[in-house]
C-alpha cells in the first residue's frame, strides 16, 4: 500500500452565520485505508464530509485530494454516499443506473446490477415505490459500484436492518481495490469497528484524536466503541 | 457534460409538461370539430367549454413552463437532489448553462404548441383575413410593416418572459446565500432582481431620450399620436436591452455560483 497522502485536509474552519461548526481541522489520509469519522450528532462530521464533496465552501482553508482541490477533477474519483437520500424519485433504478453510466467513468454498471440482484432489488422499479431502506441500499449500491479513489460514506448503515449490515460491510470491503480509500462516518461504531484501520474522533467542531485503529485498541486495552462511549460520556 | 446535463434536464421537463402540450392541442382539436358540427344550445355549451379548457391549458403551458423551470433549478441545486448534482464531475457553469438552456427551449417548444393549437382551433380564410387586417389596421397607423410588428411583439414578450425565469434564477442563487434554503429570501430577491432590471431597461431608454426628442416624448406626454419612429425605437432598444440584461445576469448567477454553495 502506498503511503501517498489520498485526502488532505489544511486549516479548515466552517462558520455558518458566526457560529463555529468546524475550526482548524487539520488532517489527512493515505491510500488504502479506512477510516472511521467518529462523533457525537452535531459533532461537525456530516459538515466535514460536505466540504470534501464540494457541497458547502470553506471559511478557510483547503481541502486537496489526489493534490487537486476540490472540484471537477476530484469528483471524477470521489464516490460519496449522503446521510439522506438524493436520488430523482421520479427515476426507476435502471434509469439511475444509465444516469451514473453517463457521468462516471469508473461506473460499472454489471456490478451494480449483481449486487442489486443480491440484495432483491428490482432494476425495473421507480424509486418513487421503494422504501426509505431500498432506496438507501439503491444508493449504497451506485457509490459502491464506482471504481473511486476516494469512497466518503456518511451513516452508511443508518437505515438499513441489521442483516444487511453485514452484507454492505461486506460490499465496503470487497469493492474497493487496494489503492482506493474509505472515510465512514456512523453512530454504529460496534459495527464497523472490526474494518477499520485509523479513527478520526471530532468534537464540538474540532478533531480530539486521531489514531490507528489497532494501536488505539492496544494502548486503551479496550474497544474503540468502549473507547468513544468513555470519551464522549455525558 | 453539458449535453448529458441537458439531456436529463430536458427529460424532467418533457415528463412534467407533454400532459400540457397533449391536451392543449386536444382541445384545440375537440374545439374545432364542434364548432363544424351543427350548431345546438348543447353543442354550444361543450363547444364553449372546450375553448375555455383549450386557453386554460395554454395558460398551463406558459406558467408550468416557467414554474417547472423555477422547482428544477431549485430542487436540482438546493433540495437532496443537489447531493448528487453539486458532487457530479461538471462545473458550476455547466450546470448553470444546462438549466438556461432547457428554459430557453422548452419556452421556444410552448409557443409553438400555443401557435399550432389556435391555428387548429380557429384556422380558416375569414379567420386569417380578420386577423391580418387587424395587425395591418394597427401596423399602417405606426406606419411599419407587419412582419416587422409581428417578429419585434413576439421577441419582446419572450424577452420579457426570459427575463423573468433569469430574475427568478438569480433570485434563488441570492436568496440561498443570504438563508440556506428558505423560499423567502429567494422570491424577494428574484422580485427585487426583476424590478430593478425593469427599472434599467426604462433608465437607458431615458438615457437613449436625451439624444433623441422623439423617444423622450413617451415619457412627456400621454398622447396617443406619438411619433412611430418612437416605437419603432422603443421596441428594438428595449429588445437589445433585455439581450444584454440576461446575459451579463447569466454571467452574474454563474460567478455567484462559482463562488460555491452551502447545501443544509
């Protein structure tokens, strides 16, 4: 794996009428990594993942990835998943499928077919007549199928059943190649704490610890769920 | 990209608006059967009936087509649609372009479907001569000719339309900046935009006055035998006045937009 710095993250504050959502955030993340991005609700993650996806501007600082900032060129090789579900109701899945054809390069639209078909999703359904659920398992799907660099997930398993936790984690960690990196933000550490390999805990708009995930667990002879619940205690 | 974004901005509009140019010429064609048949009290009033569904539904396709392009820009910008648009591999500017662009056709498709619908509803010789003396009754008075009165009406009230769909644009750019989101904002500014555009194009038309007494008679005296060098001016400054206002406002909605956006 290379060491070659994939995100990077300088400086960063976001205000949002002068009050502070994200302040000095300074950070970054090699190739073939994923890392979890870990908080409290309002901790300032989701804001985080949308200043990487171009989706809110900075106050200050920068944001590079693959050295480029953000725009055009990293969105060719970001693959992002939003917390809520963005996809033109209106549209049946095959037609979506034809939508990310037609803007992604690295979109392959044979394993978003197989993997639709393993989790009993019809292609020829509109969207409209799915429920919240298989529209999120739609969406994870397209992300998944993109052959990115970069994949930023924001609560990947937040509406789906416990089963098929297993299986998008499963699909997180077959679809990605070695080069490629993964951010996943979730309440649902327990879950995902087994795939990862570096954490991000961000508080109050601020980073608190960043760490490998293994020497976290080692130093702290505890699991980084244990972890988080002791840091974050009310 | 930008053929891709059309594409798909065409489409969201041909699903929303084929039902208004169906049942505009529908009507247009139930409008003119009855009025062939053999004249009843009943067939009158279905007759009647279907004249006023006929105008209703071009009046469907004049302010849906201005509305469907309003709820486009919004949603596709600034609703949970944005997520996928503004993380696309596009520019701000193509986006932009793609929404101008869809406008501007799907404004140059409802004329047309108004036009073909009234020729079927109301073609006839008598009809045309009527119609003809009538434009040439008023163009003979502003001694023009009527190919130049019809083409310079035509392209004034697109203009005028156009502008107010860019106004509205504008409006919704501005007005997510100043609050993420709330509708307000978003209809004053576009009012405000409007209003101040309208308020330009009289200015300059002031402006152009000072250098010719004819064009500054419109604005002393409320008579109606005004010099019709005066409105032949009129209309061709204030057709170029639009051009130029819509295209420095496009300019200006896609420097905001390039400024970045901040979906909630």
């Amino acid at each position: 794996m290379s060491n070659m710095k994939l995100l990077e993250v300088k400086k960063l504050d976001k205000y949002f009428d002068n009050k502070k959502i994200l302040k000095d955030i300074n950070f970054s993340v090699s190739k073939g990594k994923i890392v979890g991005l870990l908080g409290k609700n309002g901790a300032g993650k989701s804001t985080l993942i949308k200043l990487i996806n171009d989706l809110l501007t900075p106050t200050n600082g920068e944001i590079f990835v693959n050295g480029n900032k953000i725009g055009v060129e990293t969105k060719k090789i970001i693959s992002y998943l939003p917390e809520r579900t963005y996809l033109n109701k209106q549209m049946k899945v095959s037609e979506v499928i034809n939508y990310f054809e037609d803007f992604y390069d690295n979109f392959d639209s044979e394993k978003a077919k197989r993997l639709l078909k393993d989790l009993d999703l019809d292609i020829n359904q509109k969207l409209t007549k799915m429920s919240k659920g298989m529209q999120e398992k739609v969406q994870l799907v397209l992300v998944m199928s993109r052959n990115a660099d970069l994949y930023v997930l924001d609560e990947p398993l937040g509406g789906v059943d416990p089963a098929t936790r297993d299986y998008i984690l499963d699909t997180i960690l077959s679809n990605f190649n070695e080069n490629a990196s993964v951010i996943i933000s979730t309440h649902l550490i327990s879950d995902i704490e087994k795939i990862l390999d570096e954490v991000i805990f961000i508080d109050k708009g601020q980073i608190v610890l960043q760490s490998d995930a293994d020497k976290l667990r080692n130093k702290e002879n505890a699991s980084i769920d244990e972890i988080f619940r002791r840091m974050f205690k009310c | 990209m930008l053929s891709k974004l059309l594409k798909y901005d065409l489409k969201y509009m041909i699903k929303n608006m084929t039902i208004f140019y169906i049942l505009s010429i529908f009507f247009a064609i139930t409008t003119r059967i009855l009025f062939n048949l053999e004249q009843s009290i009943i067939i009158n009033i279905i007759g009647q009936i279907s004249v006023g569904c006929m105008f209703s539904m071009i009046a469907s396709i004049l302010i849906n087509t201005m509305m469907r392009s309003w709820v486009r820009f919004k949603d596709s910008l600034y609703k949970d649609e944005a997520y996928l648009t503004h993380t696309l591999p596009v520019t701000k500017t193509e986006l932009y372009n793609s929404k101008f662009i869809q406008t501007l056709i799907f404004f140059f498709i409802g004329f047309f479907v108004i036009l073909i619908s009234l020729f079927i509803a109301y073609y006839s010789k008598d009809n045309w001569l009527v119609l003809t003396d009538y434009i040439k009754t008023i163009t003979t008075g502003l001694n023009m000719s009527t190919s130049f009165f019809v083409i310079m009406f035509i392209t004034l009230i697109f203009l005028e339309v156009f502008n107010a769909i860019q106004c509205g644009f504008y409006g919704m750019i501005l007005g997510h900046k100043k609050n993420n989101g709330k509708l307000g904002y978003s209809i004053l500014f576009g009012f405000i935009i409007y209003l101040l555009a309208q308020a330009l194009v009289l200015a300059l038309i002031f402006v152009y006055g000072l250098f010719d007494s004819s064009v500054m008679e419109l604005f002393k005296t409320a008579a109606v035998s005004i010099d019709v060098h005066a409105f032949k001016i009129l209309a061709i400054v204030a057709s170029l006045l639009y051009i130029v206002i819509i295209f420095v406002m496009s300019i200006l909605c896609k420097k905001e937009l390039n400024k970045g956006v901040n979906i909630e």
